[in-house]
C-alpha cells in the first residue's frame, strides 16, 4: 500500500473549493438536512441519490487504497471534506458503512472481503446499519449478550439490538455478536443481510424527529464468510474503528455555519449585541468551535505522521460530546424567547430551525456518553484506576 | 427563623395533586381533557379566587396558594389557571370600580379573561394607546383565542396603561412553539377604546403592571420547582435501577453529580419562591427577592433538564421515555422567567437587608 501524498495548505485550499463548488450546484438549501433526524422516505430518497453523486465523485472512501474502491488521499483531504459537508448540513447517508464498517474491514476484513464490501460501500450500493447497542448494553458494549453460533456452513444469530439508526432504509447489519465469554476474544463482528428470515424492526420516534429501531435477531442464519475479519476479534475492530481512525467528525463545521447565522441575525437587530451577557456568549460558542477545529486538526495530523496521541482516549471526543447540548442551550439564549417557536411560526427566527437544533442535541449520547468519554479519557489517558 | 411554605400550602397540594393526575401528559400523552372543562373544574374548585390582594380576606396567600402551582408543575398539567389568575391579579391591583368588577368576573369564571403584559422580551415594540385608538402586536399572549377580555399593557406618549380590549376587536393568531403551549400573538389595528376601558394609566397601571407580574412570576417558578421534583425523582430512579458494568449507573459519581445538581437547583427554586412569597404576601415589593428567585428558576428549567438527559443516555432521548416532556415544558419557563435586567436588579439591590453590607466608597480600600 503505497502512502498518500500529504497535500500542502495550497492544495487543501483548492480541494476545499472544489467540495464547496459541487454543494453549490448540487445542493439546494432547503434540500440540506440531518439526516440522522428527518428520515421521511422523500428526503431519505434525495439523501440516497445525492450521496451517490460524491460516491461517483470518488469521495466516499477517499483514504482507502484505490484496489479497495477507494482515493488513496490524506486524511488532511477527507477531513476538509467532511468539514465541507457538515458545514452545508448536506444529507449523506451511510456513515455506518463509510466509517464503522469500512474501518472494521480496513482493521481486520480479509483480501477478500476487502476487494468485495468497500467497493460496494464507496459506490454506495450498500446500506449499513449499525447494531452494536443491545438493551443492557449501553455503555457497557463488552457485557453484550447477542450470540453467534457456528452450525456447518454457517453462523446463526439470535439477540436483541437496541437503537438502530436507519434500520428499515439500510440494506445489512452490522452486528457484534458474542462467540465466547469475555470482551477482548469473546466478540466477533458479522454482517447480516436485514432482508434475512429472523430479522424483525421496531420502529420509535426520538425527540429529534427521526427514528431508531430495536432490531430482534432470531435464529438468523448467515453464511461462514458473514464473519468479518478473525472470530474473537470484534472488539479489537470497534475500537480501531472509533477511537484510532484519524478522522473526526466535524460537528464543529455545522455548528461554525450557525453560529455565523446567528451573528448575522444579532447585527440585523439593533441593540441586540450590547445586551446584557449577548458578546460573552457568543464569545463563547465562538470559542466551542475554535477548540473543536484546533483539536480535530491535531488529531488528524498526529493520525497522518503516526504520532501518539497526547492522551489516549481523546479530549476532543470528551468535548464534542460535551459541546453539544451546550451550544444548542447557548444559542438559544442569545436567540432570546423565539428559538422555541417551530419552523413554520410566524415569528419563528432563522427558519425555526434553533426549535429542532435543540431537541436534536440530546442526541449526544449516541456512540458514547460524555460521561464515558471523560472515564475513557481518565483510565486510559490520564492512567487513573478503572 | 423559618423558610417555610404558606399555612395551607400542603392541603391544597393535595388536592391538586389528585386534580391535575388525571389531566396530565404524563398519563394521558393525547390530553384529551378540553379546556373548558379545565375552566370549569378551576371555578368548582374556586381556585381562580385562590390568591387576592394584600390584606383583602380572599385568597390564601401566595405562600399557601403556590401548593396549586407545585402540583401543577409536577404533573406538567396545562391548565389555564396561571393565565387567568394573572389577569385577576392584575385587576384586583387597580383602584376602580371597573377592574373590580372583572376580577369578580374572572373569579366567577364568567369571563375568560388574559392579561398582555408590557413585554419586549419577544422584539416587540411596545402597543401604543393615541387619540382613542390602541395600535400594535404583543407575543406569546397565553390562551388569547379563548379569552373573551383583554387586559392589555400599553403606552400612552410614556405613560403605561392598562386597556380593557374585547377579544374580538383583536386578530389571534397562534404560535406553535417546542412546548406545545397555547401561546398566541395579537395584534390590534387601531382598536377603538373608550375612556371607560382605560383601567389605569401612569404609576398606578406600573405599579399594577409590575407587582401581578412578580406574584405570577412566583407561581411560575413554583411550578417549576413542582416538575423538578417530579424529574429528580424519575432520574434517581433511573439512576438505581439501570444497571451496566455490573451494577446501578447510580453508583458512578459521575451519574450522582448530575443527580446532585438537579436537587441542587431545584431546592434552591424552592427556597428563593418560599422567601419571595412571604415578602409580597407581607406586602413587600420583593423586588429584589422576585429577581432572585426568577434568575435561579430560569436556570433551573434548563440545568434539570440538560443533567435528566445525560443520566437517561439514549433512552431520554426517546418519545417512549418521559424526560422530553419536562423538555418542552421547560424551555417556556426558562425565557419566560429570565428578565436581561435581573442582575442589573440584584447588583443595585445589595444592602444590609440582603446579608451583603456594601460600604460605602470613601469607607473602600483600593
Ligand atoms: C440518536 C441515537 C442514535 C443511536 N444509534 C445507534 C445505532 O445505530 N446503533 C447502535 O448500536 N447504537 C446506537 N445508539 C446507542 C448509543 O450508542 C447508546 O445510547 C450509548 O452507547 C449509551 O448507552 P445507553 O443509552 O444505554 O446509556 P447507559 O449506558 O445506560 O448510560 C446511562 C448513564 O450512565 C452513565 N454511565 C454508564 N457507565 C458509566 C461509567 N462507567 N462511568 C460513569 N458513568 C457511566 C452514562 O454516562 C449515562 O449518564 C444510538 C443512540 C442515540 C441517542
């Protein structure tokens, strides 16, 4: 695998420019959405068929090896792109393959299952989704209950996963299962065709608008190569996948973009940037941005030269979980009493789209609490007792 | 030295208690409950004649009334009761034969009456009262579309007045918010008022303006004392029962910091409602104890909020869990209560009375 070249701050800035050029023509405003919330089956379609086109663009999988349907570009690249992407809020679907499942195959899959599932995932002709959460296993992954047995020819699977994004959209699970007792040797990752006979989804509605599922396995039944990488592997794979993959996810590009909405609205409104308390806060969220993208740019840089994190565990995944309620809640206090208002109201201000930031911000805990990020950071950065 | 709840502050958190159980979205999430039977349960109950004037032998006094309020914040009830004992405090502060005779009606319950206070808090200009005409837009007017009488809050050149405005000379129009609440705005397109209708004017109506607005701030606050007990309960709950690695999430101290700080908040509500409420049951201003009390509670409808969420993780986030409706109900209270001049207020406020002696600046060592 020959390296990629690491591109100079000239050429990111012309990559920057190419991304923003193709959003300007491909994205209509009102076309732009979470799509981890709004998830109706017209914007889901638009979402599919948008991410395709920077799947033909090459940009899914732009650091994977090119023999894997990948760019072999830097991370330094696919991080501006990703920048550029949450900044426009534009709707890419399949993040679960992208990162979780691409990074799991990178980590472990074989020659084979390289050569065949990136390629399908980096065109977008597969939909993942994600079932590592079951119902007492929130936090505590390790302590998942989800069995997989060996029978023949084939793995069959029964359990429970708790919180599904985009399940009934999604083409195949990504499933951690226990083969064995234990965390470390006793999890194995498999993927699991949702079309399978024992598959069964549960839909419910999340404060923010979208839905997630509870996804019953029961006596599913998927073929020896639904294995990915090594038995007993799994967990080693998850947290290559999360926590060493050099890529951060830029929250803080979204959050820049409104942020400028907001101080464009403060100076259209007289008076409004003098009031009491009006500056330091958005000193403040101001300053939630900063840290994020100063932080991204270190780890993405430490991610690229090889270098050892300063504390492993990462403090800019403390923060980012942490930010978000926090800016929502700040945002809307210099908003004043109408970011309740929902889009639609009369006096809503920007669109009414502070009323859905809001409820969309206790959504932090997906991936991981803040809590748990900050023991991670304490046990494995700072060394702390667990 | 004491820091207690009114006389009959618990009996009628008793029966409010039982009252607004079955009338709350806790239980019922469709709230099939029409408001005009909340209207007319309030009146059987007389509640809408709960808190009166100082001195006047109606009402149970603030300290005692807030019971009603606690009960209906814990049940997160949508009761009509805070719009309309508003308005009736607010007429029942104003020397006239006429605003008497409305606050008998809201006490009644033969007129459904809101109060549209002086507020600029929503970027409106102030409604102006010229030559016989009142002209302009108020927001976030709770329950307008059912209200058969405006009170409404205006100025005259720069006197504020009090108007009494037919709900039909005004267009309501609603505002769909996060809470869901019945808020609306009104706008009034040079409405007639005869001089009759002009309730108060100058210090009288300013007076009457500020002193309803701090008493129905404080039964605001005590409402949100009310669901932040209710929340508290629900997140300790949680807190023991939802076990990962081996044993309650409780156990973590960062799980009990977030449950520490929502008790924290909620009792600090609770003590600076209780204070308020005597002062102004006293016959005080509480000037400085309502600007106390609304800055903690403001804080407190989000800080209870913001931790609820982080201990329930992904099940808060949910429509099955109930933590979204303490949510929706909070971020009203939160705006509502939270005045930009509060600290202004505080600031100025300091002096013996409040425990911080300021000394004078010749007596300041730099
Ligand atoms: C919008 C959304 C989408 C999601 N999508 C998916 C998905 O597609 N696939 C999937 O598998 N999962 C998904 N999840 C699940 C997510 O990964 C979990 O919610 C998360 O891991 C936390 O688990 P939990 O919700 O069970 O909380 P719990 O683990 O029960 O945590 C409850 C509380 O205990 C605290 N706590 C737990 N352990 C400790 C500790 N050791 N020290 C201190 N505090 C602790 C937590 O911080 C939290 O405050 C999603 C969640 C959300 C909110």
């Amino acid at each position: 695998m020959t390296q990629p070249k690491q591109p100079d701050a000239e050429m990111l800035s012309a990559w920057r420019q190419e991304v923003r050029d193709f959003l300007e023509a491909e994205l209509p405003p009102d076309r732009a959405f979470n799509t981890e919330f709004d998830d109706g089956p017209e914007q889901w379609a638009y979402a599919v068929e948008f991410s395709r086109k920077c799947a033909a663009r090459g940009w899914i999988g732009l650091t994977w090896p090119v023999e894997y349907g990948g760019g072999g570009r830097s991370a330094a690249e696919n991080q501006v792109l990703l920048e550029e992407l949450y900044a426009a809020d534009a709707p890419m679907v399949n993040s679960v393959g992208w990162f979780l499942a691409a990074g799991t195959l990178l980590a472990g899959g074989s020659e084979e299952q390289k050569r065949e599932l990136l390629p399908r995932i980096a065109r977008m002709e597969t939909i993942w989704a994600e079932g590592l959460t079951e119902p007492e296993a929130g936090s505590d992954l390790g302590s998942l209950r989800t069995r997989a047995v060996r029978e023949g020819d084939e793995w069959v699977i029964t359990g429970q996963k708790a919180y599904t994004s985009w399940g009934p959209m999604s083409d195949v699970l990504y499933v951690a299962a226990r083969t064995a007792e234990g965390t470390r040797g006793g999890i194995s990752i498999f993927v699991v065709d949702l079309s399978s006979p024992g598959v069964t989804l549960h839909p419910m509605r999340n404060f923010g608008g979208g839905v997630q599922s509870s996804t019953y396995l029961d006596a599913v039944r998927v073929p020896a190569e639904a294995l990915i990488g090594e038995v007993g592997r799994g967990w080693d794979y998850i947290m290559r996948a999360f926590y060493a993959s050099g890529t951060v996810e830029p929250i803080y590009a979204s959050q820049a973009r409104r942020l400028a909405e907001l101080v464009s609205y403060c100076r259209s409104v007289p008076g409004r940037l003098e009031a009491p308390g009006i500056e330091a806060d958005l000193a403040e969220l101001a300053a939630m941005v900063h840290a994020q993208r100063l932080l991204a740019r270190e780890v993405v840089g430490d991610g690229m030269a090889g270098r050892r994190p300063t504390y492993d565990g990462g403090i800019q995944q403390v923060l980012a979980k942490e930010y978000e309620p926090l800016f929502a809640q700040i945002y809307d206090r210099v908003l004043g009493p109408r970011s309740q208002l929902t889009a639609g109201a009369p006096d809503a201000l920007l669109g009414g789209r502070p009323e859905a930031w809001y409820r969309q911000s206790f959504a932090n805990h997906a991936g991981g609490t803040p809590q748990v990020k900050r023991m991670v950071l304490a046990t494995r950065g700072l060394g702390l007792p667990r | 030295m004491e820091l207690t709840w009114g006389e009959d502050f618990e009996a009628l958190a008793q029966v409010a208690r039982s009252v607004f159980a079955k009338d709350s979205p806790l239980v019922d999430r469709e709230g099939a409950v029409d408001e005009r039977d909340r209207h007319r349960q309030l009146v059987e109950l007389g509640w809408l004649q709960l808190h009166g004037a100082p001195g006047s032998s109606d009402g149970a006094g603030l300290a005692s009334a807030a019971g009603v309020f606690v009960e209906m914040g814990r049940a997160l009830a949508p009761s009509p009761l805070p719009a309309l004992a508003r308005a009736r405090d607010l007429a029942l502060r104003i020397d006239s034969p006429a605003a008497a005779d409305l606050a008998e009606r809201i006490g009644d319950g033969e007129e459904w009456i809101v109060a549209v206070p002086l507020d600029e808090r929503w970027g409106e200009a102030p409604m102006r009262l010229e030559s016989g005409r009142l002209e302009g837009r108020a927001m976030a007017v709770p329950h307008a579309a059912r209200a058969d009488v405006l009170l409404v809050g205006a100025l005259e050149g720069d006197r504020p007045v009090v108007v009494r405005v037919d709900a039909g000379d005004v267009e309501v129009e609603l505002m769909p918010n996060l809470g869901e609440r019945p808020l609306f705005a009104i706008r009034c397109d040079r409405v007639e008022v005869r001089p009759e209708d002009v309730l108060a004017r100058g210090e009288a109506a300013a007076r009457a303006w500020a002193v309803s607005g701090r008493r129905a701030d404080v039964m605001l606050a005590a409402q949100v004392y009310g669901a932040g007990l209710r929340l508290l309960d629900a997140t300790v709950t949680f807190a023991g029962q939802r076990h990962q690695f081996g044993g309650p999430i409780g156990r973590f101290q960062a799980v009990q910091y977030l449950c520490t700080d929502i008790a924290i908040d909620v009792h600090l509500t609770s003590a600076y409602a209780r204070e308020a409420a005597r002062v102004l049951d006293a016959g005080g201003d509480a000037e400085l104890e309502v600007a106390l009390l609304r800055r903690q509670a403001s804080r407190t409808a989000q800080s209870m909020v913001h931790a609820a969420h982080e201990v329930h993780a992904g099940l808060g986030f949910m429509l099955e869990s109930d933590v979204h409706l303490f949510t929706k109900a909070a971020k009203y209270w939160q705006f509502e209560l939270h005045h930009p001049t509060d600290e202004h207020t505080i600031v100025t406020c300091l002096g013996a009375e409040t425990g911080v002696e300021v000394p004078r600046e010749s007596e300041v060592a730099l």
